[in-house]
C-alpha cells in the first residue's frame, strides 16, 4: 500500500520512476512521458544508470537485443521500433 501511494505521489508530480525486474535487476528500456511528449533510452541493468547517446524521442525502444542487454557495457546504437 504505501508502494501505491508512493507512485501516485510521484506520478503527479511528473517525477519518473525507473522499471525493475522481479529479480531486482533495471529493465533494459527505460520510457517516460513528459510535456506531452514520450523519451526512452537504454540503462545499465545493474545500475540503472543511463548509457550514453540512447535517449530517443520515441514510443518504445529495443535496448535488450544484439548483446546490449549487458552488465555494464555500453551500448553502441539502439534499435527503435
């Protein structure tokens, strides 16, 4: 319960909150929806952090094929689907 009313505190306050697995690991695509517009980019799995020069202005984006889905290795291109 409190998790719920963390996340519609955050919603509306257009903070973002990044996508987990159920084992505690980061999704590999990250998307969040601001100003009327929709941003994704890849991130580190581990870390969350996000890896350079993946942030695109689109409705989704493929950061988990061709290897890119790594520990910590940076992801040369992203796919966008």
């Amino acid at each position: 319960m409190a998790k719920r009313k963390a996340q519609t505190r955050y919603k509306s306050s257009n903070a973002y909150i990044p996508k987990c697995n159920r084992d505690g690991s980061y999704q590999p695509t990250q998307c969040h929806e601001t100003i009327g517009f929709n941003f994704c980019w890849c991130v580190d799995v581990n870390t969350g952090k996000p890896i350079p020069n993946t942030t695109r202005k689109v409705t989704s984006l493929d950061c988990s094929s061709n290897g890119k889905k790594t520990n910590g290795a940076r992801v040369v291109d992203a796919i966008i689907v």
